[in-house]
C-alpha cells in the first residue's frame, strides 16, 4: 500500500513541478491566463445566448457541482 502512495505521491510531485516550471515562464503564464479568460467569456456566451429552460438547467448544474466541493466540509 505505502508503494502505491508513494507512486501518486511522485507523479503529483513532479506534476506540480512541471507546471511550477511553465508557470515560471512568462508567455507561458501569459497564455495560460488569456486563455482562461476566453474560456469564461465563452461560458458566459452560451449562457447568455441559452434559453431560458437551459439557462436555469446550467445555473442549477453549476450550483449544485460547486455545492459538491464543500460535501467534505459540513
């Protein structure tokens, strides 16, 4: 059991350490950022160009996975 552990444990170490090294890089960090913009910009289009019936249908879904986040906390 302590093998596998130790298996996640180094895969997520040099996971973070990968991205730590990215991140460090500025055009990197840059179209990392932008990219994450265009992603919300998009969500936000779909929402606002969805139906009524759909809109509230993603409105509960998001609701109800960020919800999910804090199940451990309660």
């Amino acid at each position: 059991m302590f093998r596998v552990i130790g298996f996640f444990y180094r895969t997520y170490k040099s996971n973070r350490d990968r991205v730590a090294a990215l991140m460090a890089r500025e055009k990197v960090a840059e179209l990392m950022k932008f990219l994450a913009i265009l992603f919300l910009l998009g969500w936000i289009l779909v929402w606002l160009f969805a139906s009524d019936e759909s809109r509230t249908r993603l409105t509960d879904e998001v609701k109800q996975t960020i919800g999910g986040f804090d199940t451990g906390s309660e």
